[in-house]
C-alpha cells in the first residue's frame, strides 16, 4: 500500500492524461471530481490537447518562415521545438536540416528580382560556411552531400552543373513536402500519452522479445551440441595423436640405437591413426615392405574432403512433390519449397550436392521444359507471399551454380516473370531481394545479359539506385553488380549513353558509399560506360575527375589504383571499339561462368517456423516423398578455368558478388 501512495498521484495524472488523450470528456469530468471528494492528489494536467493545440501553429509557423526565406526565424522555432536528440541523433533529420540550410543560403538567388542584396547574402553565405565547419561537418564524408561543401566557393551556382537542381521549383517544393511531413511525424511523436507508450514498450513487446529469444536459445543449444560433438572427436583424435606421436619418437629413438621396426608395429600405428570405419581396410590394404606406402596412405585419409565418404541423399519421389507443389495448400508447398532449398544449400560440395542438383534438373522439378498451363514456375505468381518468397530463394539457389543457370536459362518465359516479379514486389521484401539475386546470377550467361538490356532493366536499376537508403547491403551490393555486369556489353554500354547525365550522377553518388564491397562493381560500370565519347564529355561537363580525385584522397590502394584507370578512360580521346565487345556475339559462354558460390543469405530470416508435430526439412521429405532411384549421377561438365585479371583494373567481365568477395 505504501508503495501505490508514494506514486499515487503520479499514476493518477498518467490515468487522467490518457482519458484527456482518448477523449473521454465525461469520464475525465466524474474522474476528477471523485478525486477532488476522495482528497486524492490529482496534478495538473500538461495538457495533451494544448500541446496539439500548439503543434499546428508551431508547424504552420516552420513553413511559412521556411516560403518567406526567414532564415533566423525558422532555425529559431527549429531549436525551440525539435530536441536535440532527433536533431543530433537521426539521420532522418541531420540530411534534411542539411537541406534546410542550403534552401535558406540560396533563397535570395532564387527570388530577388535583379541583383540580391549583397550584404544579406554575405551574410547568408557566411552563415552557412560556419554550418558546414562545425554541425554540418558530420556529413562530409556522404557522398550525396559532398558536392555541396564547395557551394560557398563557386562565383555563381546557379549554371554550376552541379548545383543548377538547387534553383528549379521541383527542388524546393520537394524540400517543402519532406519538410512538412518530418513536421507532422516529430510534433505528433510528442503527443503520445505516457500510459500507451508503458503498455507498449512493456506488454506486447515482450511477449514478441520471449518468442524471438526462445527461438535464438533453441538454436544456440543446438549449435551447442554440434560444435560439443565435434569437440569431443577432436579431443579423443589429439590424445590419440599424442599417444602414436611418442611411440614413434621411441622407435625413431631405438632405430638411431640400432634396432629394427617391425611392419607389424608400423601397422598397428597406422590402424589407431585411421578413423574407425577404415581401420579393417587399412590393415589389409598397405604393403608395409614398399617404402612410402604408409605415408602416402596417410596424407591421402587426412587431405580435406577425403576424410570420410559423404553419402548420397536419399531418392525422393518427384512426381508426387511436384503434384503437391501445384495442388497442395500454401503451406505445404512453402515447406516443400523451403525442404528442396535446403537440400541444395546444405548439401556437401561435390558429389552429394551435384547429385541433388542432376535429380532436380533430370526430373524437370522447376517444370523449366513444360508448357502446361499450371506449372511449378507459376508458384512466382502466388497469391501467398510466403510462397512467392520460398519460391524465389529457391531460384536464386539454383541460379548460384552453373549447371542450375543453364537449366533455368532453357525455359523461355522465366526471365520475363523475374523481371515482372521485381518491379512488382516491395523493396524491402526478401521476395525481392531474391529474384535480384537470381537475376544477378543470370546475368554471367550472354543470351540472358542481351534479354535483359533489350528489356530495359539498364534504366530500371539506375532509379532504383538513386535512392539507396530502403535497400539492404545485399540489394545494394546485387543491383550494382547487375548493372556492372548489363554495361559490359556495347549494347549496355549505348543504353547508359542514353541516360549519360543521370547514370553518372547515381554512380558518382554510390563512389563514397558506406557500403564498400560495391566499389569495384562501381569502378567496373564507370570504366565501361565511359568508353563512350559522349558519356566521356557528359562526365568532363559534371566535374567527374574532380569528383575521382576526391575518393583518391581517402581510399585505399586498390581503390586508388582502379579509379586511376577510370581517370585515364575519362581523358582518352578514343571512338567505342564495338568490336571488342559485340552484341552478335551470343555464344552461350560456358568459360563465362563463375564457379559454384552458394550464399549464406539463401537461409536467412526464415518466416517459416513448424508447428508441434509438423514435418520440415529433410524429415518431410524422407517421411512423405521418398522415391526409388530417381538419382542420375552426372559427371560434372568441367568449365574453363575463369579468366582472372589484376585488381589493380577496374573489373572487365561478368562476376557475382559472392564469388568476386570469395576470390578477391
């Protein structure tokens, strides 16, 4: 009781500003008037209603001073109303306040009728040269504003190349409207009473926070066990390597003294080195009397890979899975989908994972070669987005190795669906950044490269990279890598030049991103694009050398060395070679491809969780679909060894990023 009376009033006031914010206005009346008779302490109210009362006012105040170019004003009422946290912390609010201070240093520019007022725009100048040096000085490193830090330097900006956006009114009225919105959003955070904001952070959370950290401790016990089992055999391998260790330092010993070593000793050696399961084998299979043998037979059980046999996984029934697939529930098919995934991504390289893979190209499980009109492929087009997400990782892990894009590449309506599903899907959905990874990964085979630019996918992944904020590191990395690959080609080359302005500006934008596994894919579409002359001169135009030279100062070596070479590319006075790289070239490059890479980021963040009793995995399909040889061993096509080039260059051919991260 003590404890409600210490804070009674406290809580009290928190019931109170509730009923005020949900607008229980009788309910607010009879409550106050019982406490005022109960005697209880009731503080005042801070007044949620004031405070949306002053929100407006406040906001419209903003707005009007930020029309009418009242720089003092506005930055004024900035300070007074915006905490410092949001202004000091948020990123949201750092690039806008940004912005705002190059709108106000430009305004009279902008809407003085003849000369502006020079000293108030001295004034406005040397103001926002102080914002650069002291606050603004955070953002320097950011590409997207580092153009802006010479503004105060240049004699008139407004036929800068760089700053002629600044002056039209689609700039400021697009300031304008975030401004308005960040307004609306940070004034009405304000409003949010206590009580809502405790049951929040301390109800339903937690109840989630339970979910998710009961979910990371059963795969902790799990990973626990493995790396415990794992332990143990490495435990019991070392003291038994120590044991024959010291044995054989004693007859090494005893030979210097003269004395013979036995076969049999070397065999009994060479059975407790052997794992168990050959020990037999073993015993039987060296002939001690041959010098070398053992040690021949013992480097070949502890070479990498050769430890022990890796077994085939079993048959499965195919037929049946793929009925299940077109017929069965959503749910089903998103757990088939996600079992059949696994088995490619975590099967062991080399025969177990290339005989998954021949089964699942042998039985047409993706219906690649089939014209029915209900077909596996068509599960992209499902209403479920679960579906269409477990369908899309699993295209993207066959498009991670070779043999699996080639399969892919014989249906002639799939680009055109992954095409369709990625200008469709949300950008920030793991549907999406599968299908770029897929396409990515298509895009190391020439045919599906030429589709691709004749589609216009060239422009389509320029704007989505104007604003790279919404995409994650891996969109991020895979949507460069895309247009890398697409401008390699003359024809993708011709269609940037199309676009010349836009296009550099977007990569010159993404050369001081904080993401740096994009660089060389940003290098190696640079150094393309700019061995056309007119993309040459549109660069020269926006100031790109200076902009190169900038990155110079603060790069690393490699990054150094390939932007020299852009440089070089930019100051060269030669015509495009079409030769070099020629459209008619549609040979399916089989030395094109990559090796086979398959990403950790196929299995991430899985939304799909079993129930009690619920069949997933392998466990599924063992239980429900197990086949009879429907396995197909294939001797594994052998690819040309990949032509690799110094890193010293700009990339010059096709990669993936998880291969080039693996090679480079």
């Amino acid at each position: 009781m003590g404890d409600v009376l210490a804070y009674e009033a406290e809580l009290l006031g928190l019931v109170r500003e509730y009923l005020d914010f949900a607008e229980f206005e009788e309910t607010v009346k009879v409550f106050t008037k019982e406490c005022k008779i109960k005697g209880k302490p009731l503080p005042k109210p801070a007044g949620v209603s004031s405070r949306d009362s002053k929100a407006l006012p406040v906001q419209k105040d903003l707005l009007t001073a930020f029309e009418n170019g009242e720089q003092k004003v506005f930055f004024q009422l900035w300070e007074e109303h915006i905490s410092s946290s949001v202004r000091d912390n948020e990123p949201v609010a750092q690039k806008l306040e940004f912005y705002l201070h190059i709108h106000f240093a430009t305004y009279l520019l902008k809407h003085s009728v003849g000369k502006p007022d020079k000293a108030e725009l001295e004034e406005r100048i040397s103001h926002f040269k102080a914002y650069l040096e002291t606050k603004g000085a955070a953002l320097s490193q950011t590409t997207e504003f580092l153009p802006f830090y010479a503004l105060p330097f240049v004699p008139n900006p407004m036929v800068h190349p760089s700053f002629k956006e600044l002056f039209q009114d689609s700039w400021t009225l697009d300031l304008r409207t975030r401004l308005e919105k960040f307004l609306s959003l940070t004034l009405k955070a304000r409003q949010t009473p206590q009580l809502l904001t405790l049951f929040k952070e301390n109800g339903q959370c937690n109840k989630e926070m339970l979910q998710h950290l009961h979910q990371q401790l059963v795969e902790s016990e799990h990973r626990t066990m493995t790396c415990l089992k794992r332990f143990n055999k490495m435990q019991a391998d070392y003291h038994n390597l120590i044991g024959v260790t010291a044995e054989l330092v004693d007859s090494l010993e005893a030979t210097v003294n003269g004395k013979m070593i036995t076969p049999e000793y070397l065999q009994s050696v060479c059975v407790r080195l052997f794992s168990n399961q050959m020990r037999q084998s073993v015993a039987h299979s060296i002939d001690f009397t041959r010098p070398g043998t053992a040690s021949t037979m013992l480097r070949a059980s502890l070479a990498p890979g050769k430890m022990q046999d890796v077994p085939l996984l079993p048959s499965l029934d195919y037929e049946k899975l793929k009925k299940d697939l077109i017929m069965g529930n959503d749910r089903l098919k998103a757990f088939l989908l996600q079992a059949l995934r696994w088995r490619l991504t975590t099967s062991h390289p080399g025969e177990q994972r290339d005989t998954v893979l021949q089964a699942y190209i042998s039985n047409d499980l993706l219906d690649c070669h089939s014209n029915c009109q209900r077909s596996v492929l068509k599960l992209l087009h499902s209403k479920s987005e679960v579906v269409r997400q477990y369908m899309a990782r699993l295209i993207n892990a066959f498009a991670s190795l070779a043999e699996g894009r080639v399969y892919l590449s014989q249906n002639p309506t799939l680009l055109r669906m992954l095409e369709e599903r990625l200008k469709a899907e949300d950008k920030d959905s793991l549907t999406w950044e599968n299908v770029l990874g897929a396409l990515q990964k298509f895009s190391l085979r020439r045919a599906l490269q030429s589709a691709m630019i004749k589609d216009g996918l060239i422009f389509w992944l320029v704007d989505v990279l104007t604003d790279t904020d919404c995409l994650s590191d891996y969109t991020l990395e895979y949507s460069v890598a895309l247009l890398m690959n697409l401008c390699l080609r003359s024809a993708g080359k011709k269609m940037c030049a199309r676009i010349a302005n836009h296009v550099l500006k977007v990569l010159s934008d993404l050369l001081g991103h904080e993401n740096h596994e994009i660089q060389p894919y940003v290098n190696g579409t640079l150094y393309s694009i700019l061995a056309i002359p007119s993309v040459r001169e549109e660069a020269r135009a926006m100031g790109m050398e200076e902009i190169l030279r900038c990155f110079i100062k603060e790069g690393n070596a490699e990054m150094i060395r390939q932007i020299e070479f852009i440089i070089k590319q930019l100051n060269s006075e030669e015509p495009l070679n079409d030769s070099i790289v020629s459209d008619d070239e549609e040979e399916e490059e089989d030395e094109e491809e990559d090796r086979d890479i398959m990403e950790a980021d196929l299995d991430k963040d899985e939304v799909l969780q079993p129930q009690l009793g619920e069949l997933a995995g392998e466990k599924l399909l063992t239980t429900e679909y197990l086949g009879i040889m429907t396995h197909t061993p294939k001797t594994k096509k052998k690819l040309f060894p990949g032509v690799h080039q110094s890193i010293d260059e700009p990339l010059q051919r096709p990669v993936t990023p998880g291969y080039h991260r693996t090679v480079y």
